[in-house]
C-alpha cells in the first residue's frame, strides 16, 4: 500500500513536468499547425545547458531555469524566422521533415559540444528525501514537480490573462481575421514557437536533475511527449496536462510493477491504442473540408 | 464543330521533349551496365561494399516511393521493414544451420508484407502527419520488443549469422547481384504501379482523398496495396542486408537512422519520380560512409542527415531530378507560347455514353420513379443544424433543382448525400437501394457522380490523368489495368472532346482557370458513367457563353438518361433548366414545385427570391398586360 501510494505521488510530480513540457508542444501545434519534432532534442538542450551554468559556476539547477527558458525562448524565434515560417504554407508533412532534421542536427551539435557520455546534475540535495509518514519522497523530484507547475502556471496566465494571449489565441482560431484586426501574426507565430521551445527548455532544467541524459534521449522524450498530446487532443492544452498525469501514472506503474524495459514502450502502445479507438485521425475533429479554397 | 476550334482541338503538345526523354534513357542504360559490370571490372571492397549499401538504401527508396511518393504518405518507419526482413533471415539462420540462408530471404519479405498489411490496417486511417508519427512510434515499439524478447532475437547481444561459404574470389557477388536482382523488381514493380488504375488513384489520394473516394477510389484497400508493395522487397533486401552484415542486433537494425537514409534518398532524387529513389540512394549513402570514415563519425552523419533534410524541404522539394527535368524543359521551349490562351472546344459527340444507351421514351412514363430519395436527413455541426430533417425525391428522368438561401444547407447536403461528411440520421435512397451507411466510393460505384462548388480537381495531375481517374466499380482486374493509355486513355479523351477541353489534355489541373477546372471536374464525374449527376453550382463564377455551353450539355446529357440535381444561385438558369425545383431553408424542404409554383410560392418568395424577383418571361407577361 504504502509502496502503491509513494508510486502514484511520485508519478504525479514527473507527470507535472511533463505537463509542462507537452504544453509547449500543444501549444505550438495549435497555434501553427506544425508538430515540432525536435521538442525533445530542445528539453535535452535545456539539460545540457543547465549542466554547463553547474558545472561551470556553480548555478543550482533549479535556479538555472531563469537563464536556460529565455535562451531557449531565443532560439526557438530565431529558428522560426529562418526555418518554419518560409514553409508555412507547406503540407504538414513537409514541416514534420524540417524539425526532424532539427532534432537530428540538435542532437549532433550537443554530442559535439558536450559528448556523447551519459551526464548528470547533481546538486547537494539530489541524494536527500523528504520523510511523510513510510513515505519517501526525493527533494530534486518535490522541487522539479513543484516548479514545473509554478512555470506551467506561468504559461498559463500569459495565454489567458495578457494581450499577447489573446493575440494567439486569435491567429490559433483565425489567422487572416486575426491579420485584420491588427495582430501580427509572424510576430506572435514567432513569440509562441519560442514560448514553446522555452517550455521544453524548463523542462530540461528540472529532469536534468532527475535523470541522467545523453544527446540520443531527445528520441525517448518526444515520444512520451507526442504521446501525451495525442492522448489529450492535439492543440489542446488543458488535455495535455490531464493526460500528462495520466501518463506518467502509466509510465511509473509499469516501471515498479512490470518492468523498466518496458515502460518505455508506454507511449507507443497509447499511440496506437489512440488510433484504434478514434479512427478519424490523432488530429482532433474533422473539420468541413468542402470549402479549401482551389 | 467549326474549323478553328477543331484546329486547336489537335495542338495537343508532347508531355516531355522526346529529347530528354532519350537522354534519361540513355543515361539509365549506362548507369545499369556500370552496375552490373563493377564486380568484374574491380575487385576494390571498398566500392563494392558502398555499393552493396547504396542498393539497400535504392531498394528501400524506391518500395517508399509508392506509398510517400504516389500516395502521399509519409512514413518515417521503412527502416523496420529492413529490420525485420533482417531479424526474419537471422532468426531462422541461426536456428537451421545446415538449411542455406538465402532459402529464408522470400520468407523475409513475405513477414514485412505481413507486418505491413497489419500496420496498415491501423496506420492507414489516420492521414497526414499522424501517419508519421504512427510509423515513428511503430519503428521504435518493434525496437523496443526485439530488445527485450531476448530468446528470439538475442536483445541487445544480437545474432550472428552464417559466415558465407563461397570462394573468396568472387567477394561479395551473390549479394551484390542479389540486391540487383531485387532493385530491379522494385522497379519494375513501381513503374507498373503508377501506369495502372492503381497508380493514378493512388495519385488522386495524395492530392484530395476527400475527393478520390467520390470518384469511386476504395481508399483503405488501394492504399493498403501500396503500403504492401512498399515493404515486401525492402524485407527482402533487409533480409540480404543482414546476411552480409552477418552480425545483427535491434540497435543497429531498428535504427531511426536507417528510415531517415531511406526518406532522404527519396527526398533528393525526387519522390515522384522513378529513378529519383536510386539515384538519391547513391548520393546519400556515399556521403554517409565519407562523413562516417573521414569526418568523425556519428554525431556528424547526424548533422549531414538532418542539415541535408532542412535543405531539401526549404529548397528543393521536388528533388533533384524534377529540378533537372524542369531546368532542361525551360531550355528547350524557351520561346514558344503555352496553350494557356487556347479556346475551349465546342464538342463532340458522346459515343461512348450514346452507344451503351437505352434510350427511355421518357413522354410515355408519366409518373417516373424517384431515382433519388432523401428522407428525414440531419446534420449538425455542434449546436448548429446545418440540415435539420430534410426530405425530398428526385425522379428518375428529370433536372432536379435545389435552391436556398445562402446557409440554408444546400452544399452540406451534398455532402451528406456523397458521403463527404457522414449525416447524423435519416435515410438516402439511390434506385431503390439505401446508400446511407455505404462508403463514398461504393456510391460512386452504385451511379452517383457529384460537383464541387469550389472545383477538387487532383491539382498536380493532367487534365487527362484526371478523367481517368474515377474508378466506376472496384475489381482487382480493373485495379491492374493501364489508365495512361489504351481504352481508358481514349474514353477519357473522347468526353473532354465532348466537354471542348480535350486541348488542354496535358496541362496541369492547377493551371486551368476556374471555368475551364469546372468543365474538367464535369468530364471526370461523366467518366464514372453515373446515372445521378449532382452539381453544386455549375453556373457559378463562370462567363455567360460558358453558362450556356452549360446548360446545353446538362440539356443533352439529360437526353442520354443522365438524371441531375443542381444546386445554383443563378434564378434564371435554375428555373430555365430544372423541374421539379426544392426549396431548402434552415435545413428542411420548405417547399417543392415546378419553376411557376415556386415563383409564386409566398413563403419562397419571403424567404429567398424577395418580392422584387421577376423572372423575364414573367416580366414580360404583365408588361403585355399594361399595354393592353
């Protein structure tokens, strides 16, 4: 009993990073209509960074937040100017292709940069436990979850609460009415593909810390992460957070009980299971497509 | 038909320059002689195992050519198929030392097919980027699963294989010829592939699938074929491929790699091409083994692969062949004009509808049956009823008329009597046959042709690519049939005769203007030979000598036993042309008639038409009165 709840709180605090993550995937997906293939080679970018702030001057990860998500954010604007936007009009397909080369580039630079080798963050409290009762519960994982959720509110306000939010949300819903009524919809493409990105950068702070992690484990994260978007309805932000918990209750109850081997075949197994049960496709509702213009 | 127009009617020009058609065979020749002749000429195993690994590679491109280049698919999981075909050939290797390894290699491919016909089952119901990431997830699930079913495929520890027997002299040539012997089925196989039925409904898939399957193409078996021919002899060529490796484990075999080397030989070649796979095959892999054997390796194979992937979708979509192509047609018709200016024809006859013909003395039957039926049809697109309990006949014989104001639910209706988006209930009757729980294509296959009112032609193919298109009843034996020339080709041309587009054969759907994209669209749905004909607006946004060129055709047409229902704006063609005519608002029937009832029909009148309306005749009629 004690071992089932342990599991499931924990389950909870990695299912809050994921959520975080997954948001910024969704959230790009929705706004632009591009799944971002190279999600997870940007959360390895953000261990990666984190690492070196460590490494190099001593910076807690957790405090490293604060540098890695506005250096992700960077990058991902950048990257949207120079790659995405030309293609914009592309199939979806095409932009699939483009951030799959992403990922595979990303993942080259970083085993150039910092090596193929296995890294890990460990900070002083990372061997240190909080005592509940019977119940064990790691520091870096308490701190991880709870700032994962801290930045997942953070994104949240901003969607919701600011004019830049409304601002996407109007270019996700209409993109040419959005144009008429004065919102700049490169520059929120933009903005958003970098607060995207940035989410996956924060991301990579917290699990950096918790996980050890080579260039190659982008593949593994985005797995998870389409997975969890494909669960809760892709563009659909609220859905990704409910299905993240879910997931990562999925993933760590077949990890303890089955084994860790194959809880890595988790996300595939729902990829498909999805499919089955919803024909029409991973992409939401089928809309009225009678009216494409020629 | 007058002589002008007969004249341009002939100016159909060649596809390609016979030039460059003859250079790209003479070029092909060449490079298959170089292949089949290196062994010999070289016995340097440098080459020849670069070689080996560029016709995998070409293998593997080309079967991908037909899902992702025909059907517009993209698959990101190819490699597994050589996976499997290798873990399929080392499995039984190992397990039946004294049997011959190449005895297991047909077996290899048969698995693939298998997994493939299996995968595609699911995969193939989910479109476009889903698909993709389907293939990924499945790439890494059979990963995953030969990683931890150790007594079957070794884990991580792998399996070794066979050391080949033969004679050292002749290195590595059972494979090598092997793999030649392989490529050139695959081939083949394409290339028959994209001339058949097959080929061209694969074709109009990746262009609107939407609209394919109202053209009588069966999606999910025409493109569960294609995934198949995709994969049996890419298992086979992995099964060959983990021979010569004689040392195989899922890391290495399941590589995301391995499918992204496939997907970018495709890529730069040219994925609608034919050679384009092979020859990006040999670009690719050589460059892979420089940047792995002279450049550092694995991280720099990723950032070759990925970089090579950003340019070719930023800069070169089409590959490199087509680039040529297109580079080498400018060069030769520098100059000359287009046929964009050309006139319309102004028709032919109809042999082929006329002759199978029976026609109907329509006087004596004074109460014809209702060829179509709609009963109590609704839809609703969340709190919205866009048709909310519609009910109405169409007899058999006539030029059925829908009008409505704009919203009221005309082209949902359409829709919902094609199948292009399911109705949430009611009934819809074809020739006394309910089609209401039938695909669209198996509509299309019972007589029923149908109109868009912003035209779905397949935008990438020829106008006659896209009249041969419609496929009028599903038979394998129709499947295999050549599209691109012989009977279909000429039935084909004989409607776009009759249509006057037949000038413009070899255009690109794309480059033809609305009204010309309108008489296209009436020729492919002819071509189904169906015996309902709607049309959503066929008048619409076109110039009046079209309008009535128009109506002319829907006037004859109807002679020959076509039954039509029309949804238009234009009050003058509508009531000229059509009777009985329906009204529909908000969803429903509100009222049925001939033309001079609707006219007069007060709630028509309040609803639609307004008080204003006068149709000429009617016009005129009071203005006699006035004088009198």
């Amino acid at each position: 009993m004690t071992e089932l709840v342990q599991t499931l709180v924990l389950s909870l605090l990695v299912g809050g990073i994921y959520a975080l993550v997954a948001s910024g995937l969704t959230l790009i997906f929705g706004v632009m209509r591009v799944i971002n293939i190279a999600h997870g080679a940007f959360l390895i970018l953000g261990c990666f960074i984190t690492y070196t702030l460590w490494n190099q001057l001593g910076l807690d990860p957790l405090v490293g937040v604060v540098i890695t998500t506005p250096v992700v954010f960077a990058l991902g604007w950048v990257i949207y100017r120079l790659l995405v936007r030309p293609i914009r009009h592309a199939p979806m397909s095409s932009t699939v292709l483009l951030t799959f080369g992403l990922a595979l580039v990303t993942e080259g630079v970083m085993g150039l940069v910092w090596g193929n080798d296995s890294t890990s963050i460990r900070p002083s409290y990372v061997d240190q436990s909080f005592h509940l009762g019977s119940i064990f519960l790691p520091k870096a994982q308490v701190y991880g979850g709870m700032l994962a959720v801290l930045v997942l509110v953070g994104l949240w306000l901003i969607l919701t609460k600011t004019w830049l939010g409304r601002a996407i949300r109007a270019a996700a819903a209409n993109p040419s009415s959005a144009e008429l009524v004065g919102i700049k919809t490169t520059a929120v493409a933009a903005l958003v593909f970098g607060l995207g990105l940035a989410a996956a950068g924060a991301g990579g702070a917290i699990t950096g810390v918790l996980y050890p992690f080579v260039p190659g484990s982008h593949y593994l994260w985005i797995a998870r992460l389409l997975a969890i978007v494909v669960l809760g309805g892709l563009g659909s932000i609220e859905g990704a957070v409910l299905s993240a918990l879910v997931f990562g209750i999925a993933e760590t109850v077949t990890a303890v009980y089955i084994s860790p081997a194959w809880a890595t075949a988790v996300p595939y197994a729902i990829v498909f299971a999805v499919l089955l049960i919803r024909p029409q496709g991973l992409l939401g509702t089928r809309l009225r497509d009678d009216a494409v213009t020629a | 038909m007058s002589a002008p127009d007969a004249a341009t009617a002939e100016v159909a020009p060649p596809r390609r320059g016979r030039s460059t058609i003859w250079l790209g065979r003479g070029l092909v020749a060449v490079a298959a002689v170089l292949l089949l002749a290196y062994p010999m000429l070289s016995d340097d195993l440098y080459y020849q195992n670069m070689i080996i690994f560029s016709l995998v590679f070409a293998i593997a491109a080309s079967g991908l050519s037909i899902i992702t280049g025909l059907a517009g698919y993209v698959s990101l999981g190819q490699g597994a198929f050589i996976g499997l075909g290798g873990f399929t050939v080392g499995i039984l290797a190992t397990r039946h030392p004294d049997t011959s390894v190449w005895l297991w290699v047909p077996l290899a491919g048969v698995v693939a097919g298998l997994v493939a016909l299996v995968l595609g089952a699911v995969a193939l119901r989910a479109s476009g980027p889903s698909f993709v990431i389907i293939t990924v997830a499945f790439l890494f699930l059979v990963q995953v699963i030969a990683i931890n079913w150790r007594s079957l495929t070794g884990g991580t520890e792998g399996l070794s294989l066979p050391i080949p027997t033969w004679d050292v002299d002749i290195q590595n040539w059972p494979f090598y010829y092997t793999l030649v012997g392989i490529l050139a089925l695959q081939i083949l196989l394409s290339w028959w592939i994209r001339r058949t039925k097959l080929g061209t409904g694969l074709v109009a898939i990746r262009e609107d699938e939407t609209k394919a399957a109202t053209v009588g193409i069966n999606l999910p078996i025409e493109k569960m074929i294609a995934f198949v021919a995709s994969s049996v002899l890419v298992g086979m060529a992995g099964g060959v491929y983990g021979y010569y490796l004689t040392f195989i484990d899922p890391r290495g075999m399941f590589n995301i790699l391995l499918s992204v080397e496939t997907m970018l030989a495709l890529l730069v070649g040219g994925k609608a091409t034919l050679w384009g796979p092979v020859l990006g095959a040999f670009i690719v892999e050589p460059l892979n083994q420089y940047a792995n054997n002279n450049l550092g390796g694995g991280n720099t194979r990723l950032l070759l692969f990925g970089g090579m992937l950003i340019v070719i979708v930023l800069f070169l979509p089409n590959g490199v062949l087509p680039a040529v192509e297109s580079g080498l047609e400018r060069l030769r018709t520098r100059g000359r004009a287009g046929l964009v200016g050309a006139r319309i024809g102004t028709g032919g006859s109809l042999a082929s509808l006329t002759d199978r013909l029976s026609l109907a003395d329509r006087e004596a039957v004074v109460d014809p049956p209702p060829l179509l039926e709609i009963k109590d049809l609704r839809k609703a697109f969340g709190g919205l009823k866009a048709v909310d309990g519609a009910s109405f006949t169409v007899p058999e014989g006539s030029i059925t008329g829908l009008i409505g104001p704009n919203g009221s639910g005309k082209t949902t209706l359409f829709n919902l009597i094609d199948d292009t988006i399911h109705a949430d209930g009611g009934e819809i009757w074809l020739a006394g046959e309910r089609i209401d729980r039938l695909s669209p294509w198996a509509r299309a296959h019972r007589g029923l042709g149908r109109t868009f009112q912003i035209t779905r032609l397949f935008r990438e193919m020829t106008v006659l690519e896209n009249v041969v298109a419609p496929q009028r009843s599903f038979t394998w034996g129709q499947l295999g049939r050549i599209a691109v020339s012989g009977p279909e080709a000429r039935a084909a041309e004989e409607i776009l005769e009759y249509v006057g587009m037949r000038a413009f054969r070899d255009q690109k759907a794309a480059a033809l203007s609305f009204g010309q994209q309108k008489l296209v669209e009436l020729a492919q749905v002819l071509m189904l030979d169906p015996k309902l004909i709607l049309l959503d607006e066929p008048a619409g946004g076109i110039n009046p000598v079209l309008i009535d060129r128009m109506t002319e055709m829907i006037r004859e047409l109807n002679s020959y036993g076509k039954t039509f229902l029309i949804v238009e704006h234009n009050m003058p063609f509508v009531l000229g042309l059509c009777d009985p005519v329906h009204v529909l608002g908000r969803g429903r029937t509100m009222a049925s008639g001939t033309p001079a009832e609707i006219q007069k029909d007060p709630a028509v009148v309040d609803a639609y038409l307004g008080d204003d309306f006068v149709l000429e005749a009617a016009a005129t009629e009071r203005q006699e009165v006035r004088n009198r």
